[in-house]
C-alpha cells in the first residue's frame, strides 16, 4: 500500500522530534450558526500558523442545544515540529483533552531544549499574570509590578551571563 503524501511527512517530522497530538476543544454559544465558523478559522487558521505546526486537521461534532447556548467540540489532530513548538500552543489555546498519538514510546529531550522549552513556560505565565493583574489593580501597583518585572529581567540577564561566563572557564 503507498504512503500518503502527509503519512510520509508525519514520519519525516516524527524521526526527527516530531510530535503527532489530538487536541479536544468544545465551544457554546447561543447563536448556533457562530460555532461552527469559529471552530473552522481555530483549525485551519489560526493553529496551522502557530510557530512549529506542520499541520492540523480535525471534524467539528454538530452542535447540540442545553438550556440556552449550544455546544459543540472539534477533535483536532496536530503534526508539531518538536514539544518544544507544543508547549506554547498547549498554553495558548487551552484545550480540554490532548492525547499524544505518536511516537508512542518514550521522548528523548536534550539539556537545551528542556531549559528553553522551561523558559518559555515561565514566560508565558508572567504575561498571564501580568495581563490578569493589569485588569483588576490600580495604576501604581501596576507601575510597581512593572517595576518588578524589569528588575527580574535584568537579574535573569545577569546570571545567565555570569553562567556562561563560568562555564567558559
């Protein structure tokens, strides 16, 4: 039987860090006729042109009505470049199930991308906090927190550089 154009790129990435997930969202909203197009534009927009996505497809279930909103939920299968590329994706859109489908054995992840891949963890979650705490603080403890995270910026700067600094040695 002949591979599939996509069955050969899935194997390419995979062989090379690749990671193949399905993702599972659900959507509601009282006006049937929205779901469908936001869970469309959410696959075949905005996911297929995150950084590190090889491509995304997935069905979309039809909507069903409870109390006043209809609901739906799309199965959404993901070919990313590394998990290094899934992370951030994972983070941003925050899906209700994800199921690693291939590989299916373990992941090897070297010292560089484990720290990287950490870093933006952390990065991604002081963006969160600072945009929850911007929309319920006062102005001057905003303009402290900003203060904060600069200082911690600077310090974060300084130690990496004095680490390479004493790993050079």
């Amino acid at each position: 039987m002949a591979k599939s154009d996509m069955d050969r790129v899935t194997e390419e990435k995979l062989a090379v860090g690749g990671l193949l997930v399905r993702f599972y969202f659900d959507i509601q909203h009282e006006d049937k006729e929205r779901l469908q197009p936001l869970l469309v534009d959410l696959i075949n927009n905005r996911l297929l042109k995150e950084p590190g996505v090889v491509y995304s497809y997935g069905t979309i279930e039809e909507p069903i009505k409870k109390d006043k909103y209809f609901i739906t939920s799309a199965t959404v299968n993901v070919l990313f470049e590394s998990i290094k590329t899934l992370v951030p994706i994972v983070f941003k859109y925050a899906p209700i199930g994800i199921e690693v489908l291939k590989p299916q054995k373990d992941i090897r992840l070297n010292v560089w991308d484990l720290q990287s891949m950490l870093m933006d963890i952390s990065q991604m979650s002081t963006e969160y906090s600072r945009y929850i705490l911007e929309k319920v603080l006062k102005p001057e403890e905003i303009e402290a927190i900003h203060k904060e995270m600069e200082n911690r910026k600077e310090l974060g700067t300084k130690l990496i550089k004095k680490d390479g600094e004493n790993k050079g040695q």
